[in-house]
C-alpha cells in the first residue's frame, strides 16, 4: 500500500512543510491553536509523485526534458515545452485507488462543512516555493471539477513562466 497523501488540517502543523508546503502546514498549525479556519485537506508531495509514476506522466516529461534540455533555454522552447508537457499532465486521469480516496475524502469533507453546497479552492503549497508561479482554482463545487482542478494544478507546475523560473534558479526540471 502506498504511503498516506491525503491530511486533514489538524492532522498537520508547521513541522510539516516537507510533506505539504509551508501554506498548508501553517493551515494546519492554526487549526491546531482552534483559531477559525474552514475544515480542509492537503494533499502530500507524495500523492503528485504517486499520481505522476501512476500515470507514467512523470516518465514522460523525464523523456521529454531529456530530449530538448539544450533548447530549454529559449523562450520559444519553453512556450512550447509548457504546452507539451502540461498536456502530457492534463491529459491523465486521476488512478483509480486515488480517485476512490479522493472520493471519501470529499465526502467526508461535505460532511464536516455546513450547507447544501460545499465550495473548495484547490491550490498549490509544495515544498519548494515557487510563489506566483502556478494555478489556484476558487469554487470548486463538483467532485469531477475538483479531480480536474487538482492535476490543472499539478499541470501549472510546467507554465511558461514555472519553467523559466525554473531554469533560472538552476531548479530541476523533472
């Protein structure tokens, strides 16, 4: 069984950037301290990485960057890397034992928010900053949009402007 990727808020604290991001982690030292923060989850580095060997998406961008590592340094190349490498993201569905976590997960969440309709956000917080640089999605109300949202997410990893910022810090591309 793989390792947990799946957190509740006051599962995390701020000890736990690593394995979260320093936004959810913070998230999760507030609701430790019972200050007002709306019931949430996160979701680890380690549910990307699964999601991307799952999928063979991680391979594929390896490939891909392997191949055109010297033109990556071109704004055409980057455009162009952005838009292949993103579709090669985009175009995976989310595995089917993640989806099925997932799945409880945001039921269980429902459960614990007031309402007929639950609203979410579905952001970035990874483990290295990258402030600025990928997609943040507000009011997500469907569990298939959220499914969506969260490899757009993970997608936005590989914008123009994620992969310059990349590059010139001398960040790994893969």
């Amino acid at each position: 069984m793989a390792a947990k990727w799946l957190y509740w808020f006051d599962e995390l604290n701020s000890g736990h950037n690593d394995l979260v991001g320093k936004k959810c982690a913070n998230l999760g030292e507030l609701t430790r301290l019972r200050l007002r923060v709306p019931p949430g989850f996160a979701i680890s580095v380690e549910g990307y990485e699964r999601f991307m060997e799952e999928t063979g998406a991680g391979e594929a961008i390896r490939a891909y960057v392997r191949e055109n590592r010297e033109r990556l340094h071109e704004v055409k190349a980057q455009v162009e890397a952005s838009r292949h490498i993103r579709g090669l993201i985009e175009s995976r569905e989310m595995p089917t034992g993640m989806r099925e976590e997932l799945h409880h997960t945001y039921e269980e969440l429902k459960n614990r928010c007031p309402g007929d309709e639950l609203s979410v956000a579905v952001r970035s917080s990874g483990a290295v900053s990258m402030p600025g640089q990928m997609e943040s999605y507000l009011n997500v109300r469907r569990e298939a949009v959220l499914l969506q949202r969260i490899i757009e997410v993970w997608g936005s990893a590989f914008t123009t402007r994620a992969i310059a910022f990349r590059l010139e810090r001398g960040m790994e591309m893969e």
